[in-house]
C-alpha cells in the first residue's frame, strides 16, 4: 500500500483505495441444516468412539503399532475425542524408550516417535538420530531411497530448537532426496510428500491438515475403514458448526458494517485465523472472538490507511490509547461508532473469557490495539531503510528471522515456564495462520483467493461418505 505523503493536509481524507470483495461476503448470511442428518452424526460418531477408544487402549499393540495409531487419529483429526488415553500411552512410551536402550527401529518410527513427543511437550534429545549417520558423519546411504522415513525425518525436523545442527542438516537432506525421487512415487505416498514440501505439518494449519490427510489416507491400502469412517463423520459434523459460526458472524457484521462501508468485509479469513488457534467443537467462543478482533483489526486498520484524515488519526489514536468511553464525544460521528464497536467486541470477549475461566488471556488480547499515525510503513520498509540493503536482502533476513522465531517457540512449546499454556497454543495458532495466510510472500488477507480454497475445503463442501 501506497504512504501518504508527509506534506498531506491534516484535514484532508487520502484517496480512497479500492479493495478486491471478498469471494465470501453472502456465503454464509443464510443457513438451512438437518436437523436429523446432525443427530444421526452424533450417534454414529459416539458408537465409533468407543470401538476407536478400543483400539487405543488394546492391550498387546507393539510400540509401533501405538505410535502410528496415535499418529492417524491426530492426522485425522479426531485425537480430541481421546486426549487423556492418548497421553497416558505417550507418558508409557516415553518412560520405556529410557528403559530399552536396545531399540532398533527404523528411521520412519524413530522420527515418528520423536515428532509425537515433541509435539505432546516431551523433550526428546535429537542425538537419537545418529545412529543414521556414519562415520563421515553424513546419513547413511540405506535412507537415501526410504521415502517413507525420510518423510517422516522431514517432519520431525520442524519441531527442532536452537543449537540441532543435526537437524538442520537433516532438514537440507530429506528436502533434497525427497524433491529428486517425488516424481518416482506412487499415491498416496506421492500426495503426502507433495504437500508435506509445500505445507511441513507442524506449521499448518491443523484442521486444513486434517482435510488433506482423509483424502490420502483413503487412497492407503492399509487404512482402516472405522477410522476413516469416524474422521469423514467427525468433519463433516464440525464443519456443520463451523457454518453455524459464521452464519452468526456474517450476521453480527450486516448490522455495523452499512456504517463502516468504506472498510473491507475479511470475516470468514479472520474466522479461518480464530480455527487456527483451535478447530475444536467446544472452542466456538475462541473462534468467533479471533474474527470479531480480526474484523475490528482490519476496520481500523482501513480507517486509517483509507478514511481518517491526519487530524482524526490523530485524536482517535489518543483516545483508543486512553480506552476511556467518557471520551467518545470528542470524535466525529463515524469514529463514535468504530470506537463503540471496538469496546464492545473486547466487552464480549472478556465476559466469554470469565465463563470459561480464561480471565488471565484478556491484557493479552488487549495489547493487540493497533495504533497508526499518518505513514503507513511496513516491516519490510523499515528494514531496507535502516540497514541499506535490497528487497531480496531484506526477504532472506526475514526468512532467518522467522525461522529463529518457530525455534523459539518450539522450545517454549517443550519446555515448562510460568506462561500459561493457553496461551502459548495461542501464540502457536497465530504463527500457524500467519505462515499459511502468508506463505510465498503472498497476502492471503487482502488477496482471499489465496485461502479461497482452504475455506472451501472447511467451511463449504462437506466430505462424501
């Protein structure tokens, strides 16, 4: 976006920019479901759940057996529905691989098992890939045609910290052997490994995920058909919710958007924002406050950039930083309203924080305000200005610069501190939306067909049974 210029009068509006629509303004302003059709899934999900639950639970799964059937309920986007007897098998596990020191698994397990712990909060020492390399201390030639556990090893490497030079080395590795042989592979395998390399999992966004992996995973010779069964069920009623949501949003901004109609309508991206922080049925709250916060973000943001003169800005970024509604009259007309929508969404949000026992998330939440004042400049302006340097530059520094922000939070991930844990899931569903949103350097906010897909998939069209 264009900066207005510093000479521009303060009691001038900028020139009003036009923004593309987004594709999904009336998509979901009405919504008819079955009402029986929603019963009949309950049912079905909950009879399935308990012969899931069995598996789980089964006594006499080998350790493998354990660990990839962990890995396919979360892949499919059911392990909520077994959080607890998931936890107790990791826990189990966990403390053997410190008993057996005689382990001879393959490369697939061992970083299947080190991606499931690091996922679950247990860190796990990297030097158990080691006994892959050899004495060129380079990996072994065996893996370099194992598709299978190179892709594993691929996806592990996205939980490492700072300091796993092994890690980095494997990342650069599986990346090269699984780019030459990609082309080689049969499906579903082929499938995987192309989206992997597109989208590492770690860093997606999880319920978009899911919906790749039913697709592959019913495409396996081996799957196993009351799992797959139980997953398409489970999105499908999901989604049903979801739709619920948005409905309701879509709602909530016909009735304040006709005061605000120079400010772009991004509810449905923001609510894909708020599905990144958590897909799960109970969190419809969450969801619904990331979009409104999201939207209102994205209100100010457009009042400023394409609305507000310099003399309105100014005031409002005075008062917003105040939060004082004994205020508001100092403001013209059309501020009043942004301003009263603002404290509103935040009222909403803390009083559906208290009912659920949350209170601590909203200063959090409230140091999300956006404060601009005339230029708009972004990260990236700043960057070339201060240092000197090209675009390209400035582009390779960002990427070492986001690659040292996922380290740091994969190690907050692991390691226990005084953050609420809520909290970090938080900050983990933000870095998955802003990779997704912007992966490539594309802005899939401003630009929606960029997600378009990606809402279509969780929010439109329902998987076939």
């Amino acid at each position: 976006m264009a900066a207005v210029p510093s000479n521009w009068p303060k009691d001038v509006r900028p020139p009003i920019l036009s923004y593309s629509q987004s594709m999904f303004d009336d998509t979901f302003t009405s919504l008819s479901l079955d009402l029986q059709e929603e019963e009949n899934y309950v049912e079905l999900i909950e009879t399935l759940k308990v012969e899931a639950r069995s598996m789980l639970m089964a006594e006499g799964n080998t350790i493998r057996d354990k660990l990839v059937l962990i890995d396919t309920l979360e892949r499919l986007g059911v392990a909520y529905h077994f959080e607890q007897e998931i936890e107790e098998q990791l826990e189990e596990i966990f403390k053997f691989q410190f008993e057996d020191e005689d382990q001879h698994y393959d490369l697939f397990i061992v970083a299947l098992q080190f991606r499931l712990f690091r996922q679950h909060h247990h860190h796990v020492s990297c030097s158990i890939f080691d006994k892959f390399k050899g004495e060129d201390n380079k990996f072994i030639e065996t893996i370099h045609t194992d598709a299978k556990g190179l892709l594993s090893l691929y996806e592990a490497t996205h939980l490492r910290i700072h300091g796993e030079q092994v890690l980095e080395e494997a990342l650069t590795f599986t990346k090269h052997h699984l780019n030459r042989m990609v082309q080689q592979l049969e499906p579903p395998l082929q499938d995987q490994v192309k989206r992997a390399l597109e989208q590492p999992l770690h860093r997606g966004i999880p319920r978009i995920e899911t919906r790749y992996y039913i697709s592959f995973y019913e495409k396996e010779n081996s799957k196993n058909d009351l799992l797959l069964k139980l997953a398409k069920l489970d999105f499908n009623y999901v989604q049903n919710m979801y739709k619920k949501d948005l409905c309701l949003l879509s709602r909530w901004w016909n009735e304040v958007s006709p005061s605000l109609s120079y400010a772009r309508n991004r509810v449905v991206e923001a609510y894909l924002w708020g599905t990144a922080y958590h897909f799960e049925p109970q969190y419809s709250y969450v969801r619904v406050a990331v979009a409104k916060s999201i939207q209102m973000l994205t209100v100010v943001d457009d009042t400023y950039d394409n609305y507000a003169t310099l003399e309105e800005a100014d005031i409002f970024t005075k008062i917003l930083e105040r939060w004082n509604i004994d205020e508001i009259d100092q403001l013209p007309d059309y501020m009043q309203i942004l301003y009263n929508f603002i404290l509103r969404i935040y009222d909403d949000y803390e009083r559906e924080a208290a009912e659920e026992g949350k209170l601590f998330i909203v200063p959090y939440a409230k140091e999300t305000r956006e404060s601009k004042q005339g230029q708009i400049l972004t990260g990236v302006d700043f960057y070339m200005k201060q240092h000197g340097v090209s675009m390209q530059e400035t582009a390779d520094k960002f990427v070492e610069l986001i690659e040292d922000a996922w380290k740091d939070l994969n190690t907050e991930w692991m390691v226990k501190t005084s953050i609420p844990k809520d909290l970090v899931e938080q900050v983990l569903g933000y870095a998955r939306a802003a990779e997704v949103f912007h992966r490539s350097g594309k802005d899939g906010y401003t630009k929606t067909e960029v997600v378009a897909p990606h809402i279509l998939a969780l929010y439109v069209d329902p998987i076939i049974i």
